[in-house]
C-alpha cells in the first residue's frame, strides 16, 4: 500500500461526502444516527469480540493500565456509546440557525446562520468510543469525519466504523462521510496532519506527546488539549462528609482519564482532625499520596511521599495524587495559575462569596463548586457526547459538542441597497 496515496484519497472521499452532507436534511440525518444506535446494541457481540483480541494484544504489549481501562468495551458501555448517539440525535438542530438578527439604518436585514465546518479529522488513542461519538457528533452537524485512532484499538475501531458506514448507506447518505484510515502504519499521521485541501479542522486526543506532535507539525488548525491536571482546592469551611465521595469519585473511579482529580489543595485554615480523615480515606482507596513537607511532618504516621516540584505539574492518570497545604483562596488560586492545564478545577466550600471568587477568577475550560472533576464531559454537561477537549481558547474552549462544530456566515437580505 502506498501510504501517502491511499491518507489523500481518504481525504478527497471525506471532503466529497461533506458536500453531499452539507444538502441532506435533519431528518436524513436523525434517522441515521437512530440505525446507527440500534445496529450497535444488535451487533454488540461482534464488537465486544473484536474489543477482546485488541484487549488480549494490549496485555502482551505491556499496555498501561489506565490504557487498556480506555480501550476495554463491554454490555454497558456500548449501550452508553448507543445511547450518546441516540441524545444527540434527538437535540435541536444547529445546521441553519439563524442567529444575531438585526436591521441596519438602511434597511438591510442582516443576520448569522450556523453552517457546517466540512472535513474533521480525529486522531485519537485507544478509545473505541470516540469512533462513534465523533461520528455521531460530525453526522449531527452534517461533517464528515475522518477518524485515525490507535493501533491499540485497531480492530475494535473497525467494526464498529463499518458498521457506521452500513448504517450510512441504509438511510441514504454517503458512506465516505464517516472514514477511517485503516492502517497502523505511523507515518499515515504524519500525512494526514498535512491534508490542508481536504480537512479543515484537526482534532488529536490521547497522550501529551501524540498533541504536540500534531500541533507542531500539522499545516490545518488544530483544536489543543495537552493534559488534564485537575485541581480540587477544600476551603477551610468545606463540609468534610459531603467532601469525601467528591475526592473519591474525582480520584479513584477512573484514575487514568483527562478528567480525575491530579493535585489535591487543602486549606491551611482546615482543622487536624478534617485533614487527617480525608488523608486516611484516600489512603484506604489506594490512592498514593505525594503530599508537601507540611503535610508529611503533620502526619508522620501516614504513609506519605514526599512530594517534589515535579508532582505538581503532573498527570499522573494512575492511583497517585499530589497534595498540597495552601493559605486559603488566595493561596490555591496562586498554585492552580501557576500550574494549571486549563482543564478543570473545583472548590469545595460553604463559603458562597469564596465560590463566586473562584469561579471568576479561575479561567479554565470547567470550574466546578463542590462537585467532582469528574463531570468535565460533554455528556455529563448535556452535549450529549463530546468530539474532544479544547484548552486552547480558540475557537472552542471546554467539552466540544455539536455546536462547537459548526461555524457562521453573515446573511444579508435587502430591497436593492447599494452602498454610498
């Protein structure tokens, strides 16, 4: 195969596709992401079997845990894939609103309509969800997609893109609006962040690594998401029983994903006893805790490691958490500025004016008041599913969903206007 011929003609299909997409009404559309979600639930066992030999190839490789958590599919998160695209479906239309409506001192009826972005491409790491939450996300928003995701999930990835492409040509769209590059050759990303004639948006998710690959040498925009470093700062006032499931759930119910808790900040002004309870329980989770010099003289009965200036930058995506003390608002808005990720951080206060502050002050894509990180995510945020995390400010910022796909055009309608 030759790589570079067969990435461009991926890229000439999509972009074709688009153009028959961009014509097909809402209609066409729901009724394909329906049958998309229906074939997926009758067909599960096809793709749990192919999921099981990426999974079976992952544990030879010597696969990350947290990566093989990533790529494992089974009954329930299949339905939650089926599901997604079954929200989206059934969310109001975006392609051809009419926004911003207005009448200029001469008459003209000036007004913005929301139109798709054409060609996106999703470079992502075994994660086979994102197959087809980014395919239900782009056929919502009438883009074609071109998907090239690990080789870690390769088979899984497969089976589910062509079922996606049958459901396609069932209801009566191109099956080229949904492709994927169907190699594990590695130099096919680095021709495909270089389709700038036929793909108009990039999007890479996975490691910090592969996103600044592509943001460094792609010539299309890239939409930049380099890690997740997650804070949650408790205030002094914070209720320590309501706190404790936050940490827990934010922390330990999926540790390798963008999303979960990375540095824990506690208030200088929290009593001993409070501090002391939420060090114990996050150590009866198994959470390994790199805690500051404070911290580890306080408790020397807990089993802490010393925590150095590189765990505060860290995404660890594991059962390790970094843990510092801080001078109230003041000092966790200073650590967060100086180390943030622009991800997603939270407060855990009774303090309604110190929430207000944070919420202010503190400028990443999700900022949360006493609830955990864990809800930085499209679906959780009624997007339905999400396409990707942005951290870059331009043009999205946060979870991106459907209306994160699209863009504007002015449209002007005049009773023969000419301009002086």
């Amino acid at each position: 195969m030759d790589i570079k011929e067969y990435v461009e003609s991926v890229g000439r299909k999509a972009k074709k596709a688009a153009t028959d997409l961009a014509v097909t009404t809402p209609a066409q559309r729901i009724a394909a992401l329906r049958d998309i979600a229906a074939t997926l639930r009758a067909r599960k066992d096809e793709i749990l079997k192919e999921n099981a030999a990426d999974l079976n190839a992952a544990v030879t490789s010597g696969l990350s845990d947290a990566m093989q958590d990533r790529l494992r599919l089974n009954d329930k998160r299949i339905e939650l894939m089926a599901t997604s695209i079954e929200q989206i479906a059934a969310q109001d239309e975006i392609v051809g609103r009419i926004e911003d409506e207005h009448t200029r001192p001469n008459g003209l009826k000036v007004a913005r309509m929301r139109i798709p972005l054409g060609v996106i491409a999703i470079i992502y790491e075994a994660r086979p969800n994102v197959t087809s939450d980014a395919a239900a996300l782009c056929l919502k928003t009438a883009n074609a997609v071109i998907l090239k995701g690990g080789k870690e999930a390769f088979h899984t990835n497969v089976v589910i893109a062509h079922l996606i492409q049958d459901a396609l040509e069932r209801s009566g769209l191109p099956r080229d609006a949904v492709m994927l590059v169907e190699t594990t050759e590695r130099e096919a990303v680095s021709i495909l962040i270089k389709q700038n004639e036929t793909i108009d948006l990039l999007i890479p998710r996975g490691g910090e690594n592969l996103i600044r690959f592509v943001s460094q040498n792609a010539t299309i925009p890239v939409i930049q998401h380099y890690k997740g470093v997650c804070h949650i700062f408790v205030e002094k006032t914070a209720d320590i029983d309501l706190a404790l499931p936050i940490l827990i759930n934010a922390k330990c119910q999926r540790p390798g994903v963008c999303n979960a808790m990375e540095t824990l900040l506690l208030d200088t002004g929290l009593p001993e006893a409070a501090k002391r309870r939420i060090l114990e329980t996050l150590v009866q989770n198994k959470v390994t805790l790199h805690a500051d010099e404070a911290l580890c003289l306080a408790f020397p009965d807990l089993p802490l490691v010393p925590a150095t200036e590189a765990d505060w930058p860290r995404e660890y995506l594991s059962l390790d958490l970094a843990v510092r003390t801080v001078s109230g608002i003041d000092g966790a808005i200073a650590h967060i500025r100086a180390y943030t990720s622009l991800h997603t951080e939270s407060i855990l206060t009774q303090d309604n004016a110190l929430a207000d502050r944070f919420l202010r002050e503190i400028n990443s894509s999700t900022v949360l008041v006493n609830a955990s990180t864990r809800f930085a995510d499209g679906g959780e945020l009624g997007l339905g599913a999400e396409i990707g995390i942005s951290t870059s400010k331009l043009h999205a910022f946060g979870p991106m969903g459907c209306e994160d796909l699209t863009t504007r055009k002015f449209v002007v309608r005049g009773t023969g206007q000419i301009r002086a």
